[in-house]
C-alpha cells in the first residue's frame, strides 16, 4: 500500500469510528433502540455504573432507562482513536443531562436534573469491513443532581423542542 492510500484508509477509519460514537449518542437521546443495536458487534461487552454484561442488553436497560426521563442530552469531547489493524482502542470524553420527571427511574428524585461527565473507553473492530464497538467501558468522573429550572421551557410551543422519537427534526431530511 502507497504511502498516499494507508493515510486515506487511516483517516477513512478514524471518521467511521467517530460516526459511530456520534450514532450512539442520538440513539441514546432519541430512545432509538435499533440506531442504538447498530453500534455493536452481536457478541460486545459493556460495563457502564452498575452494569456489567452484553452490550444487548445494555441496549434494553438503557432504553427503558431514557424512557422513563423526561429528556436526555449527551454532548461529546474529543474522540482519541488508536488504530491497530482490524482493532482500534478509543477514549471519548462525555457530558450528559437527564430531566427527571414526577416519576424518575430507581435513584432519581422527582423533578430533579442529573448532570454527569466522564468518558467512553472502548475497543472497535473492523468486522466484514464495518466498525462496531466491540467493548465499551464508562467511565464517569463526576455526577450533580440539581433541583429543575427551566425559566419555562417546558411551557413553550413542543416543536421548538427536540423529540425523544423518530418525529425529531433529525430524522426529517
């Protein structure tokens, strides 16, 4: 391989693993479980706060988890990616909000903001030509629960606000 194409397959990679940390996160804020299956491998890992075991059933915890919140947000840091043939070592820095509503998943308070940062240590592999995370490993550095405030923005029109389903903006091309 040319100089020239080993640069382009290194960057080709790098760009399709960064889109797949990006389909994580709006799977997560949109609640799309299927976007949110495409970004494993059938056979990953995941370990993140309690959890510890298939990253499909992660999927199916985490799921029901952001359906019970009023609403999600995940808003991402740099992406490091070391590439190892088929393999890639990542590291993605996270901030997320979750709006409790009067009926918050187990250790929530009512009515209650979550804000938590951290990170996504993860191990992808190439698979028939397609990079998935293989393991993924969360890792949170900090946590606040606060009291909501939102100066009304619950009040306002619906449609200033992004959906948690397939009705969001982003899925209207």
């Amino acid at each position: 391989m040319t100089d020239l194409a080993a640069q382009v397959a290194d960057l080709t990679s790098r760009v399709e693993i960064t889109e797949m940390v990006l389909r994580y996160v709006r799977a997560i804020d949109r609640c799309d479980e299927a976007m949110l299956r495409s970004c494993f491998h059938v056979d990953a890992r995941h370990r993140h706060g309690s959890f510890d075991g298939s990253s499909s059933d992660f999927c199916a915890v985490a799921i029901e988890i952001c359906r019970q919140v009023e609403a999600t947000h995940h808003q991402l840091g740099p992406v490091s990616i070391e590439l190892a043939g088929d393999t890639a070592f990542t590291e993605t820095y996270f901030t997320s909000h979750h709006r409790f509503g009067a009926a918050p998943p187990a250790g929530g308070r009512p009515h209650e903001d979550r804000f938590m940062g951290g990170r996504y240590v993860d191990r992808f592999e190439r698979r028939d030509g397609v990079w998935k995370i293989a393991e993924r490993h969360g890792v949170n550095e900090w946590m606040r629960y606060e009291p909501s405030s939102d100066g009304g923005f619950w009040s306002g029109p619906a449609e200033q606000r992004g959906r948690r389903d397939r009705r969001d903006a982003v899925y209207r091309r």
